[in-house]
C-alpha cells in the first residue's frame, strides 16, 4: 500500500517534467513547423535578389537544416543551446542570442519597479488590517481600490497614462528606457493590476489567519505585537506564494502590450517583432527565456513554500486558506458596467462598418455618435461589430476550455504538469508562439487565448468531481455493475457539468479582453475587420486630432474589464449547504434506477 501511495506521488512529477520536455521540444521543433513559410521568407530576407525558384528554395532549406527532419533538426538546435548558441536571425543572419539577453535583462528591470510599485500598493492596501491586528481586532482590508486595479490590464492603464501625463500634461516621456524618468509609467502600469491582485490575495488569506485560535492564545499570553505580525504574515503567506509567483511571471511575460506602447526594448517587443516578421530562431529564444524563468520562480515559489510551512509541511496540521467574499450584492458591478456595452452594440449593429463615404476624423455628432475614423468609418458601428465578433469567438475558446477541462480533470496526476506550464503562460505569450507559426489572425487569437485560459477551469473541474466521487450513491455503483466509463458519462458529468458550465461562462468577459489584447498587438484579425484591441491601436496615432477613435474602445475595454472583474469575483454556486438535499434525492434516485436495471439483468 505504501508503495502504491508513493508511486502515485511520483505521478505529478513526472507529469511535470514531461510537460517542461515537451514545451522544450515544441520550441526547438517550430522552424519544422513553420517550414512551408521559413524557406520562402528567409530568400525573400536575406537573398532579395534571388527568384524563388525550387532550386533557391532548396538551397536554403539546406542551410536551416530543414531538409534533415524534425529529429536532425532539434537535435542540432539543443547542441547549439548546450554551447550557448541559440541560432541565427531568419531576418538579419545575425547570431539572436545577445540581442535576446539583453532585452530579457530590460524586461526583468521593468519587472523589478513594477513589483516596488505592486509592494507600496499592497502594503497601503493591507495597513488597515495589520493595524487592527496590532490591536488585538479582526478587520477585513476595504476590497473597493484592489478591485478597480484589478479590473484594468495593464495595456489599458498604460494607453491612459500615456495620454494624460505624456502627451497632454507632458510631465513623462512617452516612449523609451534609458533613466528613471522613463521607468515611471510602465512600472505602474504594470504595479497596479499586480498589486491589486497580491492585496486580494493576501487580505483573504490574512483574514482567515487571524480567526485561528493561536493568534487569540499569542494575544492573550503577552506576545510581542511584532512577533506576532510576523507570524500571521508566515502563516498568510504560504498558501498564496504560488500566486504571487504566478503574478511575477504575468509582469514579466506578460508586459508585451506595455513594452509595446512605451517602446522599451524588452524581451516582450522583441519577440513580439520575432512573431509579426515570423522570425522563428529570434522567437525560439524570446519564448525559451521566458519559460526558462516561469520555472524557475515556480521553483522557487516551492521552496519558499516549505520555507514558510516549516514543520507542518511534514504534519497534517491545516494551512489557511484564502476565502472569496460572498455578497449578493457583487453582482450589481459586473450588470451595471457591461450595459452600456450592450447599448451600443444594440445601437451600431444596424451600421455598416466599412463604409468609407463619411468624412475623416469627423467630430462625434447625431449622424455619427461616436464619430468617424482615419478611413471614414463609422466607430459606433466598427465598436458594435467588434463586440460581435469577439463575442462569438469568446464563446468558442469558452467551449474548448470546458471540454479541455474536463479531459484534463479525468486525470488529474497525469495533467499536472500541464497545468503547470499553461498557467506559467500568458495569452499574449500563447499568441506570440501560435502568431509566429501560423500567422495573425482571429483564429490565432482564438487558439492562444483557449491554451492559456483553461487550468483554472480544469482544477475546479477537478475539485468538482472528487467532490462529486465523495457522494455514497457513487461509491456503490461499482457493485452494482456499473463500469469506470458509464459512471462517468452518466452519473459524474451531470454532476459537475452546472457547476462547471456557470464557471466557465462567468469568465467569459475576460476571455473577450484576452482576445481584445492579442488584436491590440496585431496578432488578432487584420484590416479591415472591427475589433476593439486594433481599433485602439489604430486611434493612438490620432489621439491628439481625433481622440474620440481611442477613447471610444478605451472605455468599452475599461466597462468590459470592469464586468470581467466583478463576474470573477463572484463565487460558484455553494453545493455544500444549499442543495446537497436535491443532490441526495438525485443520487438515490439515479442509485434505485441502476439497481432495478442490474436486477433484471441479473435474472
């Protein structure tokens, strides 16, 4: 028995390591992947002069070594990252691994002032309740100011910091990295959402802490009060370290809008010009760094875990965790904000937008609400088709999430390391990788988004159904005759498909802002189709002419974000109180069927 037990303990790390070896082999192997398009690019880069003949095509197929195979191929790409080569640029010919090492230095400078920004939010975010510890009092940190930092990405605070404090106020440069005075903006477009999220965190989980009964014992007995905070502090911070990580690998590899929009020469805005010029070698590194460093603050998000636990990571003694409010009133934010979306959409679905027959940069008015665009296109109808359109591919990548979900919840050892690796990556990051393989496009968009949002879906899927196997009409049903398979299609997914499905549906919104993200970088649908993230990107431009073309898709994303946020928010259905009584009476009554069928086959 002991040893069954210990083999399945080994099961999630070979499922890691498997899941870090396949990514591995995945990067090494995308000049195959890309190959119809990699000979013709690079004789049109490098030798410009050269007529794409089949006799020029193979010539340079052999000097990539495509025509080896995908074996012959890794197998020399690994060799290459073993002398600490990494390849040469598609592009340029130049050797990719300085240009790639400097950037992601860059990048982690940036990631550095970002989390001093994210630690001043939360330590003012969180002061209040570490007072009243102080004090010997119980009190739950305002949620208000990390919500609405929370609500917006970054890419959306960094446009608005932009416009008010470099172009209109002109009190910060707007574009570069070269002194502190450029630093500022991007890191607190970075430092608010983070630090939003780490307070949120970390305000749940203190909250628990404090009602245990030791922190009233270590109060009454004397202790001294910073002893005290710091015990509380240890014992709040181990169940969400690994968020936390999880938060420090989103800056990093996450800031390709940000590094974007300040043009700072990060490992983000070079692997995104990697994936828009389809330069596999330069994308292989940007793509390697980046996971290369998700594993190692996993890594060390682990130790520092068993750090804080001490000995009780060897007992059984509980940790805390963290706790989502449930108000019903939560849900008057997520309605409130997206009904003004749905107005507009209600009003410009009736336009055309493509039309170019109103005037350019024309003001907003009666005929044109929103106004028009560079083209002369209507904004109020390109905003409501957008919304259509990434409305319906949100609604997509939600369905290959769930069905994603629940494969993976089925075995859940054996998917930990791809659990693992896909929260380790970012949609925009998801993008660069599908943009640079199979080019930009809505469908690329779609893919990346729906590989890199369904773990969460997968571990309460998990969650769900070993809840739903604690249920004793399920217990009995092996005696009964009933196989693995048909307890699964027929008494499990029912169990867990409500559940799973308003989860699933309440992320919706954010998944539309995903794809909202990728089509502000370019790797969403081209011109001229209407979409809120090209749209945006295709105001900056004008946005002292005509701001009225930014503006319009900046608060449609902010009332968007905002709805996303308060939808995450709220928490699933509770099945431990309210309806275990129905799910009594229809498992007893799914057990009495099962019984009198087994019965008459019996006799």
């Amino acid at each position: 028995m002991h040893r069954s037990s210990s083999r399945l303990d080994l099961i999630p790390w070979c499922s890691r390591l498997l899941a870090y070896v396949g990514m591995l082999v995945l990067v090494g192997m995308l000049p195959w992947i890309s190959q119809e398009k990699a000979e013709l690019m690079v004789l049109r880069s490098r030798y410009a002069e050269l007529a794409p003949t089949d006799a020029n095509l193979e010539a340079v197929s052999k000097e990539l070594h495509l025509d080896q195979g995908p074996v012959h191929l890794l197998r020399h790409w690994l060799a290459g990252l073993v002398r600490g080569d990494m390849g040469q640029s598609w592009v340029s010919g130049a050797p990719v691994a300085g240009p790639a090492w400097s950037a992601f230095l860059v990048s982690l400078t940036l990631m550095g002032f970002a989390m001093v920004v994210a630690f001043i939010v939360v330590v003012l975010i969180l002061a209040p309740q570490l007072l009243a510890l102080s004090r010997g009092t119980s009190r739950k940190a305002a949620l208000t100011v990390p919500t609405l930092l929370t609500a917006f990405p970054s890419f959306l605070i960094a446009v608005v910091l932009v416009l008010v404090f470099s172009i209109w106020l002109k009190i910060f440069p707007p574009l570069g990295f070269n002194s502190w005075h450029h630093a500022v903006l991007p890191s607190i477009a970075l430092g608010l959402p983070a630090g939003g999220v780490i307070a949120r965190l970390l305000s749940d989980s203190l909250q628990h802490a404090m009602r245990e009964p030791w922190v009233r014992s270590w109060f009454d007995a004397g202790a001294p009060r910073p002893m005290l905070l710091a015990a509380v502090l240890r014992r709040a911070l181990a169940p969400v370290i690994h968020q936390i990580a999880l938060v420090i690998v989103a800056v990093t590899g996450g800031a390709v809008p940000v590094e974007e929009i300040f043009a700072i020469p990060g490992i983000g805005r070079l692997t995104l010009g990697a994936s828009k010029a389809q330069d596999i070698p330069l994308l292989q590194a940007g793509v390697l760094l980046l996971f290369g460093f998700a594993a190692l603050v996993g890594i060390a998000a682990q130790g520092i875990h068993r750090l804080l636990l001490g000995a009780a990571a060897k007992s059984n003694v509980p940790v805390a965790a963290p706790e989502a409010p449930r108000r019903s009133r939560d849900l008057a934010l997520p309605i409130i904000t997206i009904v003004p979306v749905v107005l507009c959409v209600a009003l410009g679905l009736g336009r055309n937008p493509y039309s170019l027959d109103h005037p350019r940069f024309e003001p907003p008015s009666l005929a044109l609400p929103l106004g028009s665009d560079a083209a002369g296109r209507d904004v109020l109808a390109r905003l409501a088709y957008g919304a259509a359109l990434t409305l319906s591919f949100a609604i997509a990548v939600t369905l290959l999430c769930i069905l994603l979900a629940l494969l993976a919840s089925v075995m859940p050892r054996w998917s930990a390391g791809l659990v693992d690796v896909t929260n380790a990556t970012s949609p925009v990051l998801a993008g660069l990788l599908v943009a640079g393989v199979a080019g930009p496009s809505m469908m690329s968009a779609a893919i990346a988004v729906a590989l890199a949002s369904w773990a969460p879906l997968a571990a309460h899927a998990r969650d769900l159904l070993r809840e739903a196997k604690l249920q004793p009409y399920i217990a009995m049903l092996p005696t009964l005759g009933e196989s693995r398979a048909s307890t699964y299609l027929r008494f499990l997914l029912p169990e867990i498909a409500g559940p799973l499905l308003r989860h699933s549906f309440l992320r919706l919104p954010g998944k539309a802002l995903a794809l909202a993200s990728l089509g502000f970088l370019g790797m969403g649908p081209q011109q001229p189709t209407p979409e809120w993230g090209a749209m945006l990107a295709e105001g900056l431009p004008y946005v002292e002419q005509a701001p009225w073309i930014a503006l319009a898709p900046t608060f449609a994303l902010m009332l968007l974000s905002m709805s996303a946020q308060g939808f995450a928010a709220l928490p699933p259905a509770n099945t431990r109180h309210g309806n275990t009584k129905g799910q009594k009476q229809k498992g007893l009554a799914r057990l009495r069927q099962t019984a009198k069928r087994w019965g008459r086959i019996r006799r």
